[in-house]
C-alpha cells in the first residue's frame, strides 16, 4: 500500500509497478494449483469465495441458453447453493453416503441434456471430506460434454495438493482468509474454453469478465499467502493429523462420548 500504490490499470510508472505485483501474484496461485505456465485456465481476482462461486455457477449458468437444471452436492457452501437457486431451474441434489462423500452412483439420473451446471467442493468445511471431484468431473462431462463443473476448493488450496489437469474442471474457487491471507480477497480459476457471463460491465479488467479497478494490496496478499502455504504444505498436514490424534486421544482418556465425522472416509487433516 506504500510503495505500489498505483492503478493497475494506469499506463504511468507507479501503475505498471502495481500491475506487476498483480502478475506475480497470478503466477503464486497457477503454480500452485499446477498451471505455472497459465496455458490450461486463467485466474480472475474476486473479492472471496463467494463471489468465486457466484461465477462458478450463477455466471457460469447464464451462458447455458437451454439448460433447464442445475446439480449441486448436498454439502455445498450457501454460496453455491443460492446461487444455483438464482438460475431459476430445476435444483438437483447429489446425496452424499455416511462418510460425507459421493459415490460415482449417484450422478446417474441427475446429469442429463438439461444440466448446465454441476458444483461439487473438494473439500468439506464441516467434516473435512475429500471429494471425487476427477471422476466426478470426468463422469458428468460423459454425461453431457456442454456441463459446466464447479468445484469450491476453498478448504483445499495450501492444505492438499492440487492439479487442475487432474481434476478435470471448468472453474475454482478460491479464497484468501483460508490460507492467513487478506480478508475480502478471493480467486477464481476458469478453464480456457469455458465461459462465464461476467455480473456488471466497466473499465474491462481482467478481459472484461470482472471490470473494476483491482485490489493490489489484497491480491498482493493472497498471492504471498499462497505461496507460503505451498512452500510447507506438506509440513502442515503432518501437524494436523497430530493436533487431530491429541484431542481424539484426550476425548478418549476423559471418558467423553464423541463421534468423529466422516471417519470412515477420506478426509483433509486439517478439520475434525
């Protein structure tokens, strides 16, 4: 906020400098979602996770000219879910088992012609679940190649590894605060090919599809936060699974009654 301080949309000196932390930061998050060369997607800076989620479906959604349903998992974030309720079609649910995830099943029967959106988190924020988010991808594009895949990966990025090649989807959604990074600060990912119908019209940042003039200080932030999180991933998640067996163990010698959500199935190290 003090030394780069311009518009990044401004052609003077103090502008280019603001733009170029603007870039690094774009580059911190690609690398670390495994698109360094920015060639499968690019990153659009918002302003959260929900905002994020918004284009993922709500904007996303909008450019489904025949699309008449819309299919989310049953443990969305309200973010998601609402703004697959603003589309105004049909709102399908894809259950999830006892463990909190999704078996490859259920999607028969939901995806269909119609679908123009599926969402699908990579990881739960209440239980911490891990989500078939590949094959989920994978089997709804054989379903119908036109769906648009949205994945909320907001709990995931800086605690698991991601690979967009991997995951096979149209669009991510990010958020800074999850990783110790800026409050109010948020990325979304689309794939090249994909598209979305941007909220409001400006200025044209970010080729248009999020017009307005760019928060360099808060995307300067996320990128760092990003960065740092990658660098010691690994690390962390050691230090979770030992934080989770403690108060597990602790429970146990206290003689409380407890259950442990979704233990039976995959789930990230950093929620119990």
């Amino acid at each position: 906020m003090c030394e780069s301080f311009g518009n990044p949309s401004s052609a003077h000196h103090a502008g280019i400098e603001a733009e170029r932390r603007i870039k690094t930061a774009t580059g911190q998050l690609a690398s670390a979602i495994g698109d360094a060369e920015q060639r499968r997607g690019r990153v659009v800076w918002t302003s959260g996770g929900t905002e994020s989620d918004a284009l993922g479906v709500l904007a996303a959604g909008r450019t489904k000219k025949r699309a008449r349903n819309v299919v989310v998992s049953a443990i969305e974030h309200p973010a998601v879910k609402q703004s697959a309720e603003l589309l105004g079609w049909q709102l399908r649910t894809l259950v999830v088992n006892r463990s909190g995830s999704i078996e490859l099943e259920a999607l028969e029967g939901l995806v269909d012609d119609e679908t123009g959106v599926l969402a699908v988190m990579l990881v739960n924020n209440e239980i911490g679940s891990i989500l078939p988010v590949a094959s989920i991808a994978e089997r709804a594009h054989q379903l119908n190649p036109d769906v648009h895949v949205h994945c909320d990966a907001v709990q995931a990025l800086g605690k698991l590894p991601i690979s967009v090649a991997e995951l096979g989807v149209d669009s991510l959604a990010f958020a800074a605060h999850k990783l110790h990074g800026p409050k109010g600060v948020g990325a979304f990912w689309l794939r090249t090919g994909a598209r979305i119908q941007p909220f409001w019209a400006g200025g044209g940042q970010q080729d248009g599809l999020r017009s307005g003039t760019d928060n360099v200080p808060g995307i300067a932030g996320m990128g760092a936060a990003v960065a740092l999180a990658v660098e010691d991933l690994q690390e962390r998640r050691t230090r979770h699974e030992e934080h989770a067996r403690h108060i597990i163990e602790a429970c146990q010698s206290a003689g409380l009654r407890f259950q442990v959500n979704g233990e039976s199935g995959v789930r990230a190290a950093h929620i119990l």
